[in-house]
C-alpha cells in the first residue's frame, strides 16, 4: 500500500514550495545535529559519575564564533531571497488570468465564472489557464486552500484578498477551510475540479445558467440610481467611472489611490472614506443594501467601462480564448485590466 508524504503537484508553483519546505526541513535537522550532537557527547564525557578533565579552557575561539555565526546567517539569507521570490510571484497575477469569483459563507464556498455559471463547494478549472480566485467572506473570517495547488489565503469579511495559479493536471483534488469559522467548519470542504479546455467549455454551456456579472451590474446599475449621478445626463456632478479600474484617483488631501477592486468596493459601501479631489462627499452609502454578490457584479461592470463606454449602459462584451480561457473583456480590449 503506497502512503503518499505530499500532495500531488497539480498547479505551478507547488514544485517549488516543495523544494524550500523540504531544504528548510533539512537545514533544521542540520542544525539539531551540531547544536544537539554536542550538547548529548559533552553530558556523557563529564556526567558526574565519570571522570574528565574540567579544567576551563582559555584557548581564543574567535575562528569558530564567527564561523558559527556567519554560516548560518548567510543559510538563512539564502533561503529568504528563494522563499520571499516564490512568493511574490505567487502575490502577482499574470494580466490575462481568468478571474473567478469566490465568497465564503458560514459554511460554504459560492463560486462564480466570469461568464455567469456559478457553483457551490466546487471550482472547476481548465488546465493551462493561469486563475486568479477574487475573494470576500459574507460573515467570519474563513481561509481557502488547495493543498494540490499549494494556495492558501485567508478571505475576510469586509475585504478582497485574492491568490492565483495555472493548473497544470486534470483530476479532482480537495478544498477546504482551514480557518475554524464556527461549527460547520470542518463541513467546510469541496473539490477542485481541473478539466481540459473543452471539456470547461463543455461543462460552462451545461446545466442551469446565469446572467453574466457585467451585465447584471448594469441592471443593478441602473437600478440603485447610479445612472442618475454617473451617467451622460448627470443630476449630480459626479466622477467619471468610463476608465476608473486601474487608473490612479486624485484624492481630497493631495492624496492618490489606485481603482482597483478594494476601491470600488469602498467607494459603494463607505464613499467618504475617500472622496475625489473637486467633488462634493454627497454619494449616500450601500452598506447593508447590496449583498456581497451584487457587490462582485457592480464592480464586474465598472471594470467592464473601458474608454468609449457608455455609463448606465452595457457595454458590448466579447470573450477571449487565449490558452483556452473564456473570460469577460470589453470590446475593444486587448487584455484584463491591471
């Protein structure tokens, strides 16, 4: 019967992390052996029982105090330049990757594609196609993790936090919580499902289907009287949002801030928080009146506002199959927005 040490190495990256968890793992057992190995030797030759030389040594040890020193600290230098380079490349999304939509929930995990389908307690993937999960807890602090893809990142609520990989073998592999959210915790679980890139075709045209969060948000848009401040035919002087994502925002204070999804997101719930330079802090907030899904489908459609777009209107939107992702672009676009 074969007893597996690791997970399998199904996304990029996980060779990697494997590599510096098993060299720290070395290093450590090096480091018990000369630190322990001495301390074991040197309490039997001068146990009390036994004879030994006690007469204290004034020989100069500088040679060896500096070696002792130095060593390890280069050592643990090293490690740091591989590990901190690992993991900021693992902080920064390639800007074609598909981004899926994630939210926790006392207990469970709601997944929604870019195209709309949504899911629960599963997140299928085609393979090959870097991905990028945006995600935001609904009530207590939850924490999303693959181990075949060695990810994990906590998902808090009140906040975006997101993580990205390319999987690299098709198979189902485990999900889990592994922050304890309350007493359904360890019911938190699911499946990463990675499939090849037609059968994730396949699989988005199957079963019951969704309204695309772009075009949803424009609905919602339209609904909560956004048009009527941030549209042509403005009531109130309002920022512009055609071009907002990505760009960097004046603020009151000679401050600036990039728009990204963090942004938007407070901009609707808490907007005198930060207020654009020359404009008055009269937007009313959102907080409590959108839910955390019709949050991720407003800002979907504020990202959707390339420059020639229409506010208060939907935007054409087109899908691009490079590497076999079917992600939402605005027309015109040659790529996701940074």
């Amino acid at each position: 019967m074969l007893f597996p040490i690791w997970p399998d190495e199904a996304a990029s990256g996980a060779q990697e992390v494997d590599q510096i968890v098993i060299g720290l793992v070395l290093m450590s057992l090096f480091f018990i052996i000369v630190v322990a190995g001495p301390i074991l030797y040197f309490g039997f030759k001068y146990r009390r029982s036994r004879p030994a030389n006690r007469v204290i040594s004034h020989h100069n040890t500088w040679a060896i105090e500096i070696t002792w020193t130095l060593v390890p600290l280069i050592i643990a230098v090293c490690f740091f330049v591989v590990a901190a380079s690992v993991y900021f490349r693992q902080r920064h999304p390639p800007a074609d990757a598909m981004e899926i939509h994630v939210i926790g929930k006392q207990w469970m995990w709601k997944i929604q594609h870019p195209q709309g389908k949504r899911e629960i307690n599963e997140l299928h993937v085609p393979v090959g196609v870097p991905i990028k999960l945006l995600m935001t807890s609904q009530d207590v602090i939850h924490s999303f993790y693959i181990p075949a893809f060695r990810i994990k990142q906590d998902v808090l609520p009140g906040r975006y936090t997101s993580m990205w990989f390319v999987p690299q073998k098709t198979g189902e592999y485990h999900l889990f919580c592994t922050q304890y959210c309350g007493e359904g915790h360890a019911r938190m679980t699911g499946k990463a499902i990675v499939l090849s890139k037609a059968d994730y075709q396949k699989w988005l045209t199957s079963g019951e289907q969704s309204e695309n969060p772009a075009k949803a948000g424009a609905e919602l848009f339209r609904q909560y009287g956004c048009s009527g401040c941030h549209a042509g035919s403005r009531v109130v002087r309002a920022p512009s949002l055609v071009g907002l994502y990505g760009s960097v925002v004046p603020l009151e204070g000679n401050k600036t801030t990039i728009a990204d999804d963090q942004y938007l997101r407070d901009s609707i719930l808490l907007p005198n928080s930060q207020v654009v330079a020359g404009y008055e802090p009269v937007m009313p907030s959102y907080q409590g009146k959108l839910s955390e899904d019709a949050l991720f489908s407003l800002i979907a459609y504020l990202k959707s506002l390339g420059p020639g777009a229409e506010e208060g209107g939907t935007q054409p939107l087109k899908y691009s199959n490079d590497m076999g992702a079917a992600q939402l672009l605005p027309s015109g676009s040659k790529g996701s927005a940074k």
